[in-house]
C-alpha cells in the first residue's frame, strides 16, 4: 500500500499543535524566573522561556550542538579509567589494594652508570590484597614524588598503569645530590568505580536549599541541577545568557522572585557499611607504600652534551619542580621570584579580576597582605564570599575577587545577587594589555556528573575566546584543582580522583588557547607540605610568582 507524503500545511499544523501542548506542559509544571542581568543593579524579571531541557540521569541540560556533543563524548573517552571486575556482594576489602602488603622498587639506570641529571628514574609499584595476594588487574589511583626536604627539591611522578596490578612511576631527575621516592595509594582500584557510581546515581547527595522571604512570611525549598522527579512546580533559575541551569521547588505561598538566599543544607552519607571500608585513613586512603629495597637514589652532574629536561604538556613530563623551595617550570616559561615591590611594578596600571572558588580567593588574600599599598575597599560583602575589591591609587592598581555561580558546596548562606557566572563576568570586560584575568573552577562540582562541569568550563571557554577576540593583549590564566586532605565523612563528595578527572578535562578544553596554566595539581603533589583544599602558603607565593612571570615576563629576579 502506498504512502501518501504529508503536505507542508499538514507539516505546520502538527508543530503547531505539538508546540501548544509543550507550552501548556510547561505552563502546568513550572513557573520560570529569568537570571537576572546586571546592569546597574540586580533585578529579577518574571517571564516565560521556551528553551527546552533534556535529562541526564537527575541532572537536567539544555541540548547540545553535535559538534558540542561529539567533544563532550571525546572529553569522557578520554579519562576513562581502567575497568575493575565487578565487586562481589557482599564486598570482601581482604581482597582489595592494601598499601602495606603493596611495594615499589627502583629499577637499575637503563644503560647501567650512576644517576645523572637529565636521566629518568623508573620505579616498579606491585600492588596486593590485604592477604598478601598480587592483584591482577590494574585501576588503582597512586600519586608518586621524587623529593630533598634539605634542597627544597620536589617533582611529581608519572604513573603508568601495566593493568596487570603493576604500575610504572617515571620521574625526572632534575637536581644534583640526594633524591628520595615516595608512592602514595590514594584509592584501591576497587574503589573508583564506587565513587563513579556515586556521581551517576547521587549527584544530589549534597543538598542545597533556598531561602524565600516576603514580609513575615518566609520559606526554604530544595535547589540543584539535579533534582529528584516530583510533581511540585519548580522556579527555574537558568541563565539565559550561558544556559547554566538551576532550579528550586517553588514555595508553596511565596512567589519566585521572593528568593533571597541560598546555602548547603546537608550531605547525604550514601556510601554502604561494606563501601565506606574501602575509604578508611591510614588503612587504604592516602598511604604511603613502603619500599621493597633502597627508596634513595644519589644524582651526579649531567653528562656534557646531554638536553635538557622540558615537558610540552603533562601527560608527556613533568610542568615543573621545586629547587630551594622555588617552582621551577618546565613548560619554556622562566618563572621569576617577585617580591612584594616588584609585584606593585608588575601590576602598575593594571586592573586584576580573579574568578572562582576559595582556591582562587587565597590569591586575594596573599596579595592583600604583602602589597602595603593595596587596601581592601569595604563593599560590606560577606566573610569568605564576596565580592571584595582592594585598590592601590598611588599606583593605580585594582584587584577584584567574585565567587563563581552555583553549585557552592559550603555551608555559608549567599544572596543569588552574589554568585556570578564567570562567562557573564568575562564577557562584561574591555579586556586589553593592562587587564589580567585569573579564574579556577573545580572543587565545587567534585560531586557532580562530569558533563555538569564540561558545560560550565564550556560557556567560559567561549567567553574567553571572545575576549582574546576583541582583546588579544589581555592575559588570562588558569588554576587547576590539586589534592587535598581525605576524611572518611567527606571523601564521597570531594575525593582527589574527582579533582584530578577534572583537572584532565581542564587541560583538553582549553589547549590551543592564548591562556596560560597554573599547574596547582601538580605543585602541591610535588612539595613537601601536606594535601590540603587551600594550599599553605609557600605553595601560594610560588603560585603567584607563576602569574607575575606571565603578566611581565621581564620583571622579577
């Protein structure tokens, strides 16, 4: 039997009829309130939106472009981690990675000789089980570092994973005298696929709340990106401007527009008794495996002729080392000590806009205190959130902090008005050669699905490609997560494997760029001061000489 074709007046009619029962579903559903678009001051605008949404899981998105969907499915391929066979149920952590039956070993230099600067040191990790058992498959997350308390000498290692339960760690020799390995597990290899889990089906284990207040009347209801379906109406808080989404339930008396706060309301425990005993510290989380035989090594003088150490990216070498407790980079950048003098020279004229988390917030901090000329200028913001601008007249010198916009995983109640869209605040800036701009978003969205933080890093990507665009002369640089102290209570929500997954799509979304890294990852792996959220101060000295040497590469000693 023949089919006959649809007309074109027949084509119009089914959209119209399909796009009226979209319209009434969303009419019956949810009650959208505009992001508001700052001008002169904050306004909120109640409107109608007909963007639609698509869901991943609970987390809800705008769709993508292809060409948008095919870099997010290559970003993901691309941090797979090794496949672990299933657990058994129940699970049995006797015949998970144990640190301490778990060894390393330093291979003989290739070539045979002494140890030189320039060579690289091979170390052999054999991981077992608590029972003693060699693991046969691979999948566990170690860092390693090769370090001289006495030099104030540090580097990260590579781990190379054989997926057979061995790992290689290369490292490259970088200064003369004494050069100590040290090989931490992080997580068993039985363990990331839990924490993986954990994004997928939990992304609203932490849960957030917002305050609406009209009057005396006053109510609290739950907000995320990631919701559980329910039939309540929700407020619909997406930006139109970078599509990030965020939604509340709507109060039941209150009206949209009435919201005045919002803040962390609590964290779900969501791990299983038999899970959580694969994150106990000093059993099996961030412990040192011990050596099979010598864990020194002692480093002549290069050979005569023999290159230099550089690294091009990462993946391929170390981005730098310590000597004398100073950063050395590895990248072709020549990494300047700045003292607070020569910090006021680089920054004479220049307007600095930082961006992001409170990793990026201790660069305020730093340079409020060793800079005597700059003082804060009292914008009556709140502790710890901002925003908080300090001014330099004499030198005419500005520098601005703003917290990204939501998620904020804390506890500190923050007005809407005060969460900014880095892309949005981007995209206010002339930009130019007397305009540096600083942002590092990772911690927050540990607990989240991956394409929540692709499509963040996306919409600022965007706005900086438009900025180097209109102002090619603006300097932009960019902070990477780092490792931090692991608890039993927390590491489901802020787990190092979550940083570094992120890290690695940081790197591959803004390669290419005119933009330049602050390898914080790196940095804190390879100093000797312990993991820690918010990096100790040495480590932020040295992170900001990394941002001077690129804002004035000719300055500093």
């Amino acid at each position: 039997m023949r089919v006959r074709a649809c007309t074109r007046r027949e084509y119009t009619a089914i959209f119209l009829i399909a796009a009226f029962v979209f319209f009434i579903f969303v009419i019956r559903h949810m009650e959208v309130v505009e992001r508001p678009h700052k001008v002169n001051s904050t306004i909120f605008v109640q409107s109608f939106s007909t963007v639609s949404y698509m869901h991943h899981g609970l987390c809800t998105f705008q769709p993508l472009s292809p060409e948008d969907a095919v870099e997010e499915q290559l970003l993901l391929d691309s941090i797979v981690w090794p496949e672990t066979p299933p657990l058994p149920d129940p699970l049995l952590v006797e015949q998970t990675s144990d640190p301490a039956h778990s060894t390393f070993t330093i291979l003989p230099r290739r070539g045979g000789g002494q140890w030189r600067v320039g060579d690289q040191l091979e170390v052999m990790i054999k991981m077992s089980d608590f029972q003693g058992r060699p693991k046969k498959f691979g999948g566990d997350f170690l860092l390693t570092r090769l370090h001289n308390l006495k030099l104030g000498a540090g580097v990260a290692g590579q781990v190379v994973d054989h997926l057979n339960g061995s790992y290689s760690a290369v490292f490259s020799l970088l200064w003369e005298g004494g050069a100590q390995v040290e090989v931490t597990l992080v997580h068993s290899s039985e363990a990331i696929p839990v924490l993986s889990r954990l994004n997928t089906e939990h992304p609203n284990r932490v849960h957030f709340g917002t305050l609406y207040q009209s009057g005396s009347l006053s109510e609290t209801t739950a907000c995320s990106f990631c919701l559980h379906p329910t039939q309540k109406l929700l407020c619909n808080y997406t930006d139109l401007r970078t599509g990030e989404p965020w939604f509340c339930e709507k109060p039941k008396k209150l009206s949209c527009d009435a919201r005045i706060q919002q803040s962390r309301k609590g964290i779900d425990q969501v791990l299983t008794a038999n899970e959580a005993k694969l994150f106990q510290s000093r059993v099996n989380m961030k412990v040192f495996i011990q050596a099979s035989g010598p864990a020194n090594v002692t480093v002549l003088p290069k050979e005569e002729g023999q290159p230099e150490v550089k690294s091009s990216s990462v993946t391929s070498g170390p981005s730098g080392y310590y000597y004398q407790g100073m950063w050395q980079a590895l990248d072709g950048t020549t990494v300047k000590q700045f003292t607070s003098s020569a910090i006021t020279q680089c920054l004479k004229g220049k307007v600095l806009y930082l961006y992001g988390d409170s990793t990026v917030r201790q660069w305020f901090e730093f340079l409020n205190i060793v800079l005597p000329d700059l003082k804060e200028f009292n914008l009556h913001s709140l502790k710890k959130l901002g925003p908080f601008m300090a001014l330099d007249y004499g030198n005419n010198i500005m520098v601005t902090f703003r917290l990204h916009g939501p998620p904020i995983v804390s506890f500190a109640p923050a007005p809407p008005s005060k969460l900014y869209y880095i892309a949005n605040e981007i995209d206010s800036l002339t930009g130019g050669p007397n305009t540096v701009v600083a942002f590092g978003v990772w911690a927050h969205f540990a607990p989240f699905p991956m394409e929540v933080y692709i499509r963040r890093l996306r919409s600022i990507r965007r706005a900086v490609v438009r900025l180097l665009t209109r102002a090619p002369g603006t300097v932009v640089i960019i902070r990477t997560g780092n490792p931090r102290a692991l608890t039993p209570d927390l590491v489901h929500i802020f787990s190092d494997w979550y940083s570094l997954q992120r890290s690695k799509v940081l790197r591959a979304m803004f390669k290419g760029l005119n933009v330049h890294l602050v390898e914080a990852w790196e940095m804190v792996v390879a100093h000797h001061l312990p993991h820690n959220l918010h990096p100790e101060p040495p480590i932020i000295k040295n992170m900001i000489d990394v941002i001077m040497s690129h804002v004035c590469p000719r300055m500093g000693s």
